[in-house]
C-alpha cells in the first residue's frame, strides 16, 4: 500500500482537492518510502517517528526535495512517537507553520494534507505518484491525552471535500484554524484504517519540539564562539 495518498470522494472533482492544497506550502513529501512532513521553522521540519525510521535506514540519508530544492538532512531527533528533522540550512521562500498549543480541539474542523496516488473513498490507491498535493477536510471527533482521532464519515456527516488516508499513511499533517482564522499544524498523522484516523497531539509534545530546537540552538551557538576564540 502506497505510504502518503489522500483517497477523495466520488461526486467531488480531483482538481478541488488539490487547489484546496495549495493553502498548504508547509506540507512536503519525504522521500519514498518515508511519508510526509511539515515544516514548522525555517530549518525545522515534523513527522512521525515511523518516518524518520525509515529515513534513516536510507543509506545515505537522502536530501529532502522543498520547494523544487534540495536541502541536506543535519539531524533527526525523535521522543519515539513524533520526530523532528532538522535541515542543514534554512529554506526561504516557505512560510513555515506554527503549531498548535490551545487545548480545544475537539469539534475542530481539520485539513488534512497528503502527496502520492490518490482514488475514490472506498477503494484503493490507483497509478503511480504524480506528484500533487491533495488536502481534504474532516472533523476532530475525540481528543485523548495524547491522541486527536478522526473518524472517516459518510452520507450526510461526510464534509463536502471529505479526504481520507490510505492505511500506511504516517507523517501528514492536520491544520486547524483559531477564532482569528489563522492556520495552525495541531496533528500529524500515526496510524489510519480507513474508519478511523488517529493523529499525534501536537499540543501535548509542543514541549518536547521546543526544548529540542532550544538545545540544538545553544550547541550550535557554543561551536560558533569555539570557532571565534581560534
């Protein structure tokens, strides 16, 4: 099964899932088989630990592609269940997404953001990648501690650009908006089987995201004062 693909509804036409996406320059697509991606800083990349696994068994670590560039992977740095790319030097030209820190959730409205094949809802991945960005729309259903789930509708529950994960999916990202309507990155995608997709909290390991960007920053600072005193 293809590891990053957003199937679509019957009655909607492709091409309004994919300018839907267009709202979404944060979302990128790892190198296959590895899944997705969002870019939250200039130089700072998050995913799922499932992807950043299989990065690095990809010898040697590929580039990642943004933007039509490509842009040398400097570390990844994983708390086991999300991951944090950190890029060899930043990426202009893309506006990164913050992530959310508000704790309300549930009932959100959500984009979801996939590359890859796509296909009706209800049957399987078709073709081969053609390189599009799809997004889809659905509702958070229930928060967890850890967890945003999502459960896939249909009839009159299903939102008029419904967009569901092909089981195999890791890595995407779920936008949410605030009251304000600006775009925040609240989930990225862990696990789905075609009913219910579950997302990491971003909330809940916004912590972790940013001690570990603070860390990298004061190491990198060190080396540089080390290399001014010789």
């Amino acid at each position: 099964m293809p590891c990053a693909a957003l199937l679509v509804r019957a009655d909607r036409d492709d091409a309004e899932y994919v300018e839907l996406a267009t709202r979404y320059a944060s979302s990128i697509r790892r190198p296959a088989p590895a899944g997705e991606g969002v870019l939250i800083t200039s130089r700072w990349v998050v995913t799922s630990a499932a992807t950043a696994g299989v990065l690095r068994e990809i010898k040697p670590t590929p580039d990642l592609s943004i933007a039509g560039r490509k842009y040398e992977i400097d570390a990844i740095h994983t708390d086991g269940v999300i991951a944090l790319i950190y890029l060899a030097r930043a990426v202009p030209g893309v506006k990164p997404m913050p992530v959310y820190r508000g704790a309300d959730e549930a009932g959100k409205v959500i984009a979801v953001v996939a590359h890859g094949p796509t296909g009706k809802q209800g049957t399987v991945p078709t073709g081969q990648p053609d390189g599009k960005k799809r997004a889809g729309i659905n509702t958070i259903d229930h928060v967890a501690d850890k967890t945003l789930l999502v459960r896939v509708k249909s009839g009159d529950e299903a939102s008029d650009l419904q967009g569901v994960l092909v089981p195999g999916e890791s890595g995407a990202g779920a936008y949410v908006s605030d009251a304000e309507g600006d775009i925040f990155l609240a989930g990225i995608a862990q696990s789905t089987d075609g009913k219910v997709e579950t997302y990491v909290r971003l909330s809940q390991r916004f912590g972790w995201i940013e001690e570990t960007m603070i860390d990298v920053a004061k190491r990198e600072a060190l080396k540089l004062l080390g290399s001014d005193s010789n």
